[in-house]
C-alpha cells in the first residue's frame, strides 16, 4: 500500500461520483463492508445488467461474493483480481480496487474528449468563445450527474412502495423529528470524518514538504560539489595528454608496420603460388614423359621400332624436363 495509490483511488472514485466518501483512514485497518460497496458499485457502473448477490453476512458469502465479482470483470473486461487481497479489505486491496476504477476513468475521460472532439467540429468556434476547462468540468459533472440519475433510477423499483407506504401512513411528529436528528447525526459524523481527512491531509503535506525541503538541499549540495570537482584539474591529466600524444605515434608507427606485413604476406603467398604452379608443371612433364616412354618400349617388345642407341629418347626427355 502507498500514499499515492490511496490517493488516486479516491480521486478515481470522487470523479466518478461515488456517493460515500472515502478517506486515507479507511483502509488502514480491515473494511470489508467499504471494499464490498466499492466492488459492488463499480460492478454496477461497469455492467447493470450483472447479478451478483451482495450478502457478506457470512465468511462463506464473501468468498462468493468475491469470486462472482472477480468471474464478472475477467470474462468481461480481462481484468485478473486478486481475492485474496480484496477478502484482506486493507490496504492491498486498494491495488486491486484501483484496476477496475481507473478502467471506468479512463472510459469517462476518453468519453469526454469524444465529446469535446464532436462539438469541435459541430461548431468551428475560437478559443475566446468558450472556456475549455470549464467546459470540461461540466462535461464530467454532467456525466456523474447522469450517472447518479441512472441509479437512483434502478433503485425506484424497490423504493416505490416504501414511498407509497409512507405516503399513505399518518404522519408523526416525534418520529419525524427522530428521523431528522439522526440525519443530523449522520452529517455531523460525516463532517467530522471530513475534518479528520483534512487534518490527515495536513499532516501528510507537512511531510511531504519536508520530504521535499531536503531532497532540495541535497540537490544543491550535489550540484556545489559537481562544480567544485568539474573545476578542478586532476594532477594525472598531464601525465595523460604525453600519454595520448605518445600513443599517437605509436598508433602511427603500428599502421607503418601493419601495411608492410601484409605487404609481405602477400609477396610470400604469390612466390608459394609461383612455386606450387612450376612444380606442377615439372610433375605433369614427368607424367607425359613417362607415358611416352612406355609406349616406346610397348612398341620395341613388339618390334616395330629399333632401339636409339645415341639415347635420343633421354634427350628428349631433358629437353622437355628442362623446358
């Protein structure tokens, strides 16, 4: 749990127009009855037309209520819910509340642009013409009351006949005043919960400026000591320009003697392929020489030539051995 998604869970639910208020104190300790109006809500916001059964009466309705609201946003809106931090009901929960919240904020506030979008180019107005902002915020405020219309709406089925009840009785005075006074109680509850928020808004403002004080003083004694250190020299930077003016002649020195070793590999490699060629040469003669030789002696076994006494066939061979 953390402060910022506390907050923005409860500017999520506000913009959307959740009738309770919820402060950061809620969820500091277990609320399952909070969490549960919370899901049951924005189950209802999202789709009105699913039914799942709210009674948390018991261990075992919670589960189900749970496991029905999580089955809900998965296979509708591919939203995975942890039940084990929402049947928690602490702050961890908040992580899981803030999903389907900020689905239906976003929706609202893309609904919005969509809005502001066609009325732009219904109307081709300046921006003198109208205040953007304002008409923003009515446009949202138009959405939540529409949305608390439609509510109140649904529940009109189910309030008809208390209403006709209690048009129909005879009004007493003392009950009248009862119910008043504990409207009275309720909002004077409701405004202590609401000072209670703003005195644990206080606080954490406080906090946060302090936070922010000293971040800021750590900044500028970071920046004071970057610019004392990039100020100064160090004493090995001398040392390191001869460094570098050396190793340019030596990166000089390295090519010189880098081209002429390839230079000369290139001279050996011509002079190995010079050698392999002329001694295949002298190979293939041999090979031919031979050949003829054999058909010579073929030739004087069966008689039909007489053999050179002078050697001339040697001869021949040296002069083809030496060409």
């Amino acid at each position: 749990m953390s402060f910022r998604e506390i907050r923005n869970f409860t500017e999520c639910m506000r913009s959307l127009g959740y009738p309770r208020i919820i402060s950061m104190e809620n969820f500091r300790n277990p609320n399952f009855e909070l969490v549960a109006d919370c899901l049951d809500w924005l189950l209802q916001r999202y789709d009105d037309s699913a039914d799942v059964d709210d009674d948390i009466s018991t261990e075992t309705d919670r589960v189900n209520f749970l496991k029905a609201v999580a089955q809900v946003f998965m296979s509708k809106a591919r939203i995975k819910l942890n039940i084990k931090r929402l049947y928690a009901a602490d702050g961890l929960a908040v992580k899981e509340l803030l999903k389907i919240a900020t689905l239906l904020y976003q929706a609202t506030a893309r609904a919005d642009e969509d809005v502001d979008e066609q009325a732009g180019a219904e109307f081709n107005l300046s921006a003198k013409a109208f205040d953007v902002k304002l008409t923003r915020q009515l446009a949202s405020e138009i959405t939540q009351r529409g949305a608390a219309m439609y509510d109140a709406l649904g529940q009109e089925s189910a309030l008809r006949e208390d209403r006709l009840r209690a048009i129909s009785r005879n009004m007493d005075i003392e009950d009248i005043e009862q119910q008043v006074h504990e409207q009275i109680s309720t909002v004077q509850e409701n405004v202590k919960s609401v000072e209670r928020m703003l005195g644990n808004l206080e606080k954490d403002e406080k906090s946060l400026e302090g936070k922010i004080e000293k971040r800021r003083n750590e900044l500028e004694r970071s920046e004071k000591r970057l610019s004392t250190l990039q100020s100064v020299r160090p004493a090995y930077m001398d040392e390191y320009d001869q460094l570098q003016a050396g190793l340019q002649d030596l990166y000089a020195t390295y090519l010189e003697r880098h081209r002429n070793l390839m230079y000369l590999e290139n001279e050996l490699e011509s002079h190995n392929r010079d050698e392999e060629e002329k001694a295949e040469e002298h190979d293939q003669n041999l090979k031919r020489m031979q050949q003829r030789l054999q058909k010579e002696e073929m030739k004087i076994l069966r008689g039909e030539q007489q053999v050179d006494e002078n050697g001339g066939d040697f001869d021949d061979f040296d002069a083809g051995a030496g060409g």
